[in-house]
C-alpha cells in the first residue's frame, strides 16, 4: 500500500500528465486513458481519465492476471487493437470479454535503467481507428516523456536524500567536535596542573599522589583517543578486527567487574552466570563490549538500586543481560540509543563522548550478535547475543 501512494504521488508532481491523458482521449476518440503502475504483483491506477464511467479512480488497482498489462511487462513491446473482435490475436482473449472494451492501446514506461515502470493506457467500448502512424508516435512520445519525468523524480529525491545526509552527517561532526573539546579539557587541564606543581620540587609523597592523578588523566586521554578509532574503523567501513580465541566468558566479566567496583566502590553489582560452554570470540574486545554496558547501566542507572549481570549460554549462543533500575527510556530515545554520541537516553549525561553504546553494538555484530534493548518503569536491560561459534 505505500508503495502504491508513493506511485500516485510521484505521477500527481507530474503537471503535464491531465494533458497527456485528455490528448490520447481526443486523438483516439477513446473514453478512458490512464497511467498504470505495473508490477511483479499488481496494476494500480496512478492517473485517471474517465469519460465512459469506467469506475476506476486513481488508487484503484486490478488483478494484473485480468490485465494485458501483464503480458506487456513481460514482452516490453506496446499493444494497439482497432477493434478486439476482429483481431485475430486479441479476439478470444480473456480481458476484453472481463471489462468490456472494443478498442485498446497500452505502451510500457521505461525508466532509464531498462525497468518497466508502468504503462500508458486507454479502452473504449466502441471500436477506434488506432493502427496509424500518429496514434502510435503520439502514446510513444508520451509514454517516453512520462518515463523521463520519473527518472527526473528520483534524481531528485536521491539529491535531497544525499544533502540531507550530508547535513546530518555535517550536524554530527560539529557535535563530535565540540563533546571531544569538552571531554579533553579537563584531563589536559589537570595533566596541566600537575606539571606546573612538580615544577615547584614538591615532597616524594605529594609528587607521587600528583603522579597518580596525571596518570589517570592520560589513561582517560587514551580511552578518548580508542574509542575515536573505533568509531572511524566502524564508520569507514573496516569494521573492528577481531583476534578469536576459545574464552571462559564468566571468568573474563569477572575482570570486568572487578575494574569497575573498584571505579563506583559505593554500587552494587549482582553477577549470576549460568554459563558453561567455552565462547569463541575476541576476550579483549568482548571485554570491552561488557564493560561499556556495565559503565553505561552505572552511569544512567538509579544509584541506590543494584546492576545485574546475567550471562548464560545454550547449545547455540552466548547471552548476556545487563539490568539497571531507573527512569523508562523512551521508544524514541531507543531507537537512538546505539548511535553515536547518544549518551543512554540523557541528552543532560556528560560521561565519555556517547560513544559506549554504538563502540559495543560495532562489536556485537563484528562477532555475528546483536544488543537489544528493553525499558520499562523501574528497569532498563541491555541484552547481548552472538553465536558460540561466529562464522
């Protein structure tokens, strides 16, 4: 049905097609002319004109098995018959018998890669002197010019596709830019701090606390600087290499989870494994993918509820389901959520530069998973799934 609407609309941009349809009908003296979409499956009305109260309206459509129209599709080549019950081709054949016409004329519409769009048609009960050389240059003529149209058309909204893309690519990179800024400044200005003050010859013990501090800021830095090349390599389409290897995957969340509790001492997180089989994957990067749901469910979820991890396995595939209580994430926001710089819903969210969640999609689906999402009042869960063995 919206391919049909989308048909009609196309042909009603066309101002020419009422002349076109009101021409064929003075030329030929026939009652009806249309222009039909013809496909595989169907033959709808897209332009009507009726003077034989035919009954059919735009948006009307026929069972293309009942249609000459289907056997055009097939052969690409235009039918004329002056008079359907003294031609020898035409005169036992079904349609005519079905709707009641004398005389007919249909010409394919081509697009310019060779497909057939539709056809420019029109019948009569009464017969019509059409085998002449005007009748069919003119439906030629205008069939041709109809498929030219077309193609106009969708140059036209692949034109303003690409320029919308273009601009939303445009918005994003100006958004990158600016959350990249904000995110840096601050470990640069404390790696700043903390060169000006070991200039001053602090005491061993607060140079090493400085130390430490600095550190941290340059691990921050490069945890930035990863996950910009994991976006490039998702973005330009080298997709994120994998190093497989036969992995314990309780054991590897068990490090995981270790790093962050010692991040968030004050959260609670509940680990149930019910996993036995061995995974084939690539533990760092699954480590990664696991850490980036956890950090995520810390970050947006509410601080006096626990985040739970569940990982199981089948004969088949490796699940894991991390839960966090909070606010219900809305339909719109997840359908955003594995997108770039979306930070778990919370446009207000200032942790990382909101690329956590598409870096661990990226990931999922390099092993051959996917990360699903469910939200309701009081609990959020992010649900991971890839095969034990990718392909």
């Amino acid at each position: 049905m919206e391919k049909q609407v989308e048909a009609i609309e196309i042909i009603g941009r066309i101002e020419a097609i009422p002349t076109i349809l009101e021409t064929v009908c003075r030329i030929t003296g026939m009652g009806f002319a249309a222009v039909a979409r013809v496909t595989e499956s169907e033959w709808v009305a897209c332009a009507v004109r009726d003077e034989i109260d035919f009954g059919l309206l735009p948006g009307g459509d026929l069972k293309l098995e009942t249609t000459i129209c289907n056997e055009i599709r097939q052969s690409r080549q235009s039918v004329i018959i002056s008079d359907t019950a003294e031609d020898p081709v035409y005169r036992d054949h079904h349609t005519p018998r079905i709707y009641g016409f004398r005389s007919y004329v249909s010409v394919p519409v081509m697009l310019a890669n060779g497909e057939m769009w539709g056809t420019l048609c029109a019948i009569d009960p009464h017969p019509r002197l059409l085998d002449r050389p005007e009748v069919r240059n003119i439906f030629a003529m205008f069939a041709e010019l109809i498929g030219f149209h077309l193609n106009m058309a969708g140059l036209l909204d692949a034109s303003e596709n690409d320029l919308s893309a273009e601009r939303a690519t445009g918005i994003q990179r100006e958004q990158f830019i600016a959350v990249l800024g904000h995110d840096l400044r601050n470990p640069l200005a404390s790696v700043r701090a903390g060169i000006t003050m070991m200039r001053r010859r602090p005491d061993e013990q607060r140079a090493t606390t400085i130390l430490d501090r600095m550190q941290s800021s340059v691990l921050r830095m490069e945890h930035l600087v990863e996950d910009i090349l994991d976006f490039s390599r998702g973005r330009m389409g080298s997709g994120i290499a994998l190093d497989l290897a036969e992995t314990q995957v309780p054991s590897l969340i068990g490090h995981v989870i270790d790093e962050l509790a010692a991040h968030h001492p004050h959260r609670e997180l509940i680990v149930e494994e019910h996993a036995h089989a061995p995974v084939l994957c690539d533990p760092e990067r699954l480590a990664q993918l696991v850490s980036n749901l956890l950090g995520n469910a810390v970050t947006h979820g509410s601080a006096d509820e626990p985040v739970t991890i569940t990982c199981t396995t089948d004969e088949r595939s490796l699940c894991i389901d991390v839960t966090n209580g909070g606010k219900e994430i809305s339909e719109e926001a997840r359908a955003a959520l594995f997108q770039p710089f979306e930070r778990g819903g919370q446009s207000g969210a200032r942790d990382g530069i909101g690329l956590g969640l598409y870096i661990a999609q990226t990931i999922a689906k390099a092993h051959g998973g996917n990360i699903d999402v469910t939200s309701s009042a009081g609990k959020t869960c992010f649900s991971f799934t890839m095969p034990l063995r990718p392909n």
